[in-house]
C-alpha cells in the first residue's frame, strides 16, 4: 500500500472512530455514543456531510442539500461553504408567500408585497448563491439558482406599483397574455431540470416537479384570462398550491444541506429512485446477500 493510500485511509478510520490496527485505539480520538451513531445512520443513508467515503477514489451520490442531481466529487479544501442551503431557503420563503396570495389567503389578491422579497432574498440573495454554486463547480446549482435568482428579480420589476409601469402601459388583456407567455417560459426551463433529477433523490425531484406544475397552471390561468384581463381564479389557485409544495420542498432539502453532528441530532432522511446509481448499488447488495 502507497503512503497516500495509507494516509487517507487513516483519515477516514479517524473520522468514523476506528482505529487502523489493535494497539492503535489509544493514539486516535474516539467519537462519542452520540457522534458515532449519528455517523452510522448517516453511512446508511448514503448522503450528506455525514457520509464516510473515500473521496479520492468515490463519487458521493446525487444529494439535495447539495444541489447535486447526479454523482459528484466533493470540493476538497474549498474556501466556500456550501451554498445551497441559503439559495433554497430564499426560494422557498418567496414562493411560500406568492403561492399564498395566489391561493387567496386572508383574501389577498395582489402579490405587492412580494416585490420586496423578490428584490432582496428570491432575487439578490439567490443570485450570490447561484453565483458561489459556481464558485464551489456545480454547474446545475449555478444554473437553477442563478436563473432563479433572475426570475424573482424580473417579476418584481413587472410588479412594482408605480415602477416601470409595465402593466399599466400594457393594459389588463395584452398584460395578461404577456404574463402568461413568461410563466410559460419558466415551465420549459423548469421541465428542462426536472429532467437532470430524474436520476437523483425524490426529495430534489419533487422541489423541481411541483415547481415545474406551479409555473404550468399559473401559465395558464393568466392565458385563460376573463374579458377584464383577471387570471382564471380556479386554475391560479391550483398553480398556489403547487407552489406551497415546491416551497416546502425547497425547505426540506435547504434542511437536508445544514443538519450535521454540529447542530442536529438526526440526519435528514431522502429516498434515491431505484434506477439511480446509489438504488441500483443498492439493490445489488440486497440481491447478493439473498443470494
């Protein structure tokens, strides 16, 4: 064995708290009951910043938290932190509360308020998380945020009473219409990367797919407008309540990505699709041991 191989072996065996020969339990810090434990739960799950593999030789599997859809090899030694809890979370709390408005609550029909938060946490803030996604070389993380980040930030430009005055130079109809064909635009660059999670984890999946409906009905209830430009109310309200799962989603793999030992006491469970690369390592090993 080389000394790299031996010295990376080393790091792993004290990262899980084992020791690398009989006598050496003495030379290497141990984990606690608590640490170890939640380190095995987190080897069974196969994900996250918890899962010990050997970095150098293996692809970590696709994981939400990381906004990674596919095999991925961790950035050793990066100066960055992760970034797409952060971008997650300011996509969720901007859909959370468009969504609501679009379903009626407390009997709010104008989504004004949702400027602010699309200017400054869906918009801004998601754009540096795009942006250090890029940073940190994943492409798709770089991609959704950053394209994200741009949606917020242009909607709350249409929407700011009294700002580029869009919609009053358009008029309700042709308004209507304009803003169906841009939500309609959204939900073929959305369908676009449900396609690259089909191979990931059904948590990072279903963020995408119940963005990718609430884009389509929300499209099409501003197309299939009334006589005074008002957007289907039925088709609307549909298109809010994807968006409240899309925003819940968003949330749970944003949870996913910040709960380690250093601040949870449990590892954030997701399901890999059978026909990903870690369901068919998987149901390999299940097969082998039937066998």
């Amino acid at each position: 064995m080389s000394t790299t191989e031996t010295t990376n072996n080393g790091a792993l065996e004290k990262d899980v708290g084992v020791a690398s020969a009989p006598g050496a339990a003495n030379l290497q810090p141990q984990m606690s009951a608590e640490e170890h434990e939640v380190a095995r739960q987190a080897a069974r799950f196969g994900y996250g910043p918890l899962a010990h593999v050997n970095t150098a030789e293996a692809r970590l599997p696709a994981f939400g938290g990381e906004f990674q859809p596919g095999l991925y090899k961790p950035v050793e030694g990066r100066k960055f932190a992760n970034p797409a809890p952060l971008g997650l979370c300011a996509f969720a709390l901007t859909t959370f509360v468009l969504s609501a408005i679009n379903m009626g609550a407390r009997d709010l029909t104008h989504p004004n308020i949702v400027c602010g938060l699309a200017f400054g946490y869906g918009g801004l803030v998601q754009l540096l998380a795009g942006m250090w996604e890029m940073a940190v070389g994943n492409t798709f993380g770089a991609t959704a945020l950053s394209s994200y980040g741009g949606f917020w930030l242009a909607f709350a430009i249409v929407l700011t009473p009294g700002g580029f005055e869009i919609e009053s130079s358009l008029g309700a109809v042709p308004f209507a219409n304009s803003m169906g064909l841009f939500l309609m635009g959204w939900f073929i660059f959305t369908t676009i990367l449900v396609f690259c999670t089909l191979r990931s984890t059904v948590a990072f999946f279903t963020l995408f797919f119940t963005l990718d409906l609430t884009f389509l009905l929300l499209g099409i209830a501003y197309i299939y407008h009334d006589d005074a430009g008002i957007p289907n109310s039925s088709i609307q309200k549909a298109g809010g309540f994807f968006g409240f799962l899309a925003a819940f989603a968003a949330w749970y793999n944003a949870l996913a990505g910040l709960a380690d030992n250093s601040n949870s006491f449990f590892v954030i469970p997701v399901a890999h699709f059978p026909w990903s690369a870690t369901g068919r390592e998987r149901r390999g090993k299940t097969d082998r041991e039937l066998a």
